[in-house]
C-alpha cells in the first residue's frame, strides 16, 4: 500500500490509476497526514461489493424472519411509497454487479 497527498495524486492521476489497475497496489490518499480515500482494484472493489450484498440480504432475512415472528405481514413496495406520499418509483435496472 502506498500513501500518497492529494496534491500529488492530482498531478499525478494517470499514474496512480495505472499503479492501482495494473500494480494491483492499493493508494491512499492524504491531506495533513489525514488518511482520507483510498483508491484500490476493481476485483477488490467487487469483493466488497459481493460482501455487503451478502450482508444486506443476511439483514433482509432476518428482519422479515423476525416480522414474521411477530405475525406481521409485509407490505408491498409500491403500497409503502402510495402511504407515504412518494411519486411512483420509475422502472428498476440492475447493472451486473451494482447495488443500486
């Protein structure tokens, strides 16, 4: 892992994206001896990505267990948006791999 200023990451931008994507090194970016980004590979991107689905659908499961439990019925999406006063939602894509 490298760290690095802000400042030379501006000036230097090409260099450490070609370091990140290529080196496979992870960059940290500082101001005033502030860790305050990081950039880092695409496949460790992924992979946290691929963890906090796997941890959101693990909450998922567990509230609606726990809901269910407690006798409750879900309540669809477009129902929860009508009561709340929300315009309806436009049509959902989901990229490959993104969570929104």
């Amino acid at each position: 892992m490298h760290r690095i200023p802000v400042t030379k990451a501006r000036k230097t931008l090409s260099d450490v994206v070609s370091h990140v994507a290529f080196g496979g090194d992870r960059v940290v970016l500082s101001r005033n001896g502030r860790d305050l980004a990081a950039i880092i590979p695409m496949d460790v991107y992924r992979r946290i990505e691929a963890e906090e689905d796997r941890l959101d659908l693990a909450d998922l499961r567990r509230a609606k267990r726990e809901a269910e439990e407690r006798g409750e019925k879900p309540i669809p999406y477009e129902e929860v948006r009508a009561a709340l006063g929300l315009a309806a939602s436009p049509a959902r894509r989901r990229r490959k791999g993104s969570r929104r």
